[in-house]
C-alpha cells in the first residue's frame, strides 16, 4: 500500500516502510524520518537518497523516485546526474560567464555593457537564481511578455542574448535545448513593422551653407572642425570622433578594424581641406590621442556632441545624414563609378562572389573623387552670400 502523509507524520517505530518505485521511508531510531529509493542499474543495485521526510513531502519523493526510474529507462544513472546537476550553474553565473568570454570581441563597450544590464533589468529577477537546466518556455514568456509589446526593440534584444546564453548552456552540456529560440515568438503577439526611419539629410547643395552656419556658431573649435571632417570624408560619428593622431599618416587616414561597422580597416583618403582641418585641430591640441578633443582632457567629444549641436540650431539633419549627401552628389553631378563612392562609404559587397574578386579598396580613384567633393562644398561656399543685420 501506498504510504500516506499522515503515517509518515506520526510513524515512529525505526523500520523501513515501503511505497512504490523503489521508495521506501527510513525511520532511525533516533527518530529522524528519510526517503530512499532502490533502483537498478545495469545489473548493479544503487541506492539514492531523496530527502527528509520533515522536509520532502511524500507525493513528492514519489514523483522524484518516478523521474530517477524514467532516468533509469534512458541510460542514466540517477546518482551520476545528480553529480552532475551539482556543477551545472545558475542563469546569472552562466550569463555573466557568456558575457566575460565575449566581451573581447563586441565592437565597444556600449555594445558590451548592454548584453548584460539588459539581462540585470529583465532576465534576472525571474530566472537569474535557476539552474539553466529548470529554465524552460514558459520562463522565457514570463521575461517577454510585458515588454514585447511596449519596448518591442528591447524585448528582441532581450530575447536574442538570452539565446545566446542558453546556446552556450548546451555546448557546455549543461542543457539539450534553446528555451528563448526564434519559436517563443510564435507565442508572443505579433508586432506590426515600424516604417523605417532613414537619418535625416540635406541636399548636397545645401552643405556649404551648413557649414557655414555652423562656423558661425558658438559650438567649440574641436566640435566645429570634426563636423566639417565628418562632411568631407563621409565617415560616421564614431569614427571620426575617435580619431586619433597615430591613425594619420600626411594626407592618408587608417580606421582600424576594431573602430568600424565592418570590422575591416579602411583607408581614407584625405581632400586638401582635410590637412587643413588636421592643422588647425593641431594647434588647438593639449597634448591629446585624440584629433578632435572634448571637454575632458585627453578624451573625445562626447557621443552626441554632433547632433546636440545642430539641434541647438534649429537644423532639420542627422550627422550621419551627410553621408547620404554625398552619397547622392556622387550619383547626380558626377560619374564615378558605383563601387567607387561605395568604397568610400566603407559598404561591404552583397553578393559575395563578386567580394571575393574585389580585393582592391580603390585608394587612388577614391582620393580624386574624394578631393572633388570638398571643391564642390568649397565652390558652393564661395556662392554664398552673407546678409548681415
């Protein structure tokens, strides 16, 4: 007969009394009540502990001693799993592990930082203290749910670093599966597309007088000189904000792979104006790394020092937006070639055969047609004509 809990409350006598899948309850004479369990494996007899019968109900020492049998029936030895369930890691220790061994490899530390305190904020509180091999679906659902909807884009990134985790959980055989894969999804509300928000741009007719206006700001000489570099070499925010003295060789300027998109160094070619800019932002220097300086000795201007700038000004445009200036200058007044003005942007080739024929970064075409866009802005600035009050 089954044991019930009321006779393991009150049983006293020291014995063994027995209930179903090999469990039984040990009474010692001291009084002290424990659940055992005999199985079978592979010819050899085991005996497992399942627990204190002060702490461990009875229905659930049966259900355990039910799963060990289930364990038994596909090879696996009950005392041996448990060994090994004993190194398998929480959800924030293993999280924290995935992010030390990657952190080396993310582009910037921004990037990094956010895999983890995206994780703290949200991941965390709910699954942070389980063993990675209890999380499953449903605990996936429960991190998601309230933010699918409301921070959708978080909620994706969220999603995608918890797989990361999980995928590293299974390599480490600490789990056979991905909890947080793409088919959670299916179980979450479906998201209607955002339009995509292009950065916002000006036509190339109109950037000499951009600049202009700009140089007649109040913004600081660093700020104002890397803006116009910015302009004129089509680089993006980051790139040319870090810039840094030993990345300059006379008129030739090297981004280092770790610095771009792409993840492969790029060459740029400097216009006459730019050796100008690099002249001028020497003389202004306090000894810094870093060619266009900010508030702060020997670091760079801040993240959004180029955009607060043209806010302040009432200026409808993004700084990443003059790329798309040139861009379409390159397309409407000139004929170089789209490789060319592509190169110049540091796009990589979508179609990869024609990539692995590419191995040219077209350096000295580049620099023509690099020089050609800085006498357009210049010969466009000559036309402008100021009006003073």
């Amino acid at each position: 007969m089954k044991l019930t809990a009321k006779f393991v409350e009150h049983v006293s006598e020291a014995g063994k009394y027995y209930d179903q899948h090999g469990l039984f309850l040990h009474v010692r004479s001291s009084g002290a009540k424990k659940w055992l369990q005999r199985y079978t494996f592979q010819g050899r007899r085991r005996e497992i502990g399942l627990g204190s019968a002060k702490i461990v109900p009875v229905a659930t020492a049966r259900r355990n001693a039910h799963q060990n049998l289930v364990l038994v029936s596909e090879g696996i030895d009950p005392i041996e799993d448990r060994k090994q369930d004993s190194v398998i890691p929480v959800f924030e220790v293993a999280a924290r592990e995935v992010y030390e061994e990657n952190r080396p490899t993310w582009r910037n530390a921004k990037h990094a930082a956010q895999f983890i305190t995206t994780l703290e904020t949200y991941a965390f509180p709910v699954i942070g203290s389980m063993s990675v091999k209890e999380i499953n679906s449903s605990h996936i659902l429960r991190i998601l749910s309230p933010i699918w909807v409301t921070k959708a884009e978080t909620a994706k990134r969220v999603r995608q670093r918890l797989s990361t985790v999980f995928k590293y959980c299974v390599a480490q055989q600490w789990r056979s599966d991905d909890p947080a894969n793409t088919v959670i999804v299916e179980a979450l509300p479906s998201l209607k597309k955002k339009k995509v928000q292009h950065r916002k741009s000006i036509s190339y007719n109109d950037v000499s007088e951009f600049i202009e206006t700009v140089s007649n700001s109040s913004a600081g000489k660093s700020t104002k000189l890397g803006l116009e570099f910015l302009i004129l070499t089509a680089t993006r925010s980051g790139e040319v904000r870090n810039a840094r003295w030993d990345e300059v060789n006379g008129s030739l300027w090297t981004i280092p792979a770790e610095r771009m998109k792409a993840g492969v160094a790029h060459r740029i070619p400097l216009p006459l104006r730019c050796v100008e800019i690099l002249q001028e932002a020497k003389k202004i220097s306090q000894g810094s790394e870093y060619i266009f300086e900010g508030t702060k000795p020997n670091k760079p201007l801040s993240e959004n020092t180029f955009n607060k700038l043209m806010k302040d000004l009432d200026l409808e445009v993004h700084a990443h937006g003059f790329r798309t200036s040139f861009r379409t200058w390159t397309q409407e007044k000139t004929n170089y070639p789209r490789e060319i003005a592509e190169a110049a942007l540091a796009h990589s080739l979508r179609d990869k055969a024609e990539a692995a024929y590419a191995r040219s970064d077209l350096l000295e075409k580049r620099a023509e047609m690099m020089e050609a866009w800085a006498n357009f802005i210049s010969a466009s600035k000559d036309n402008i004509i100021s009006i003073r009050v």
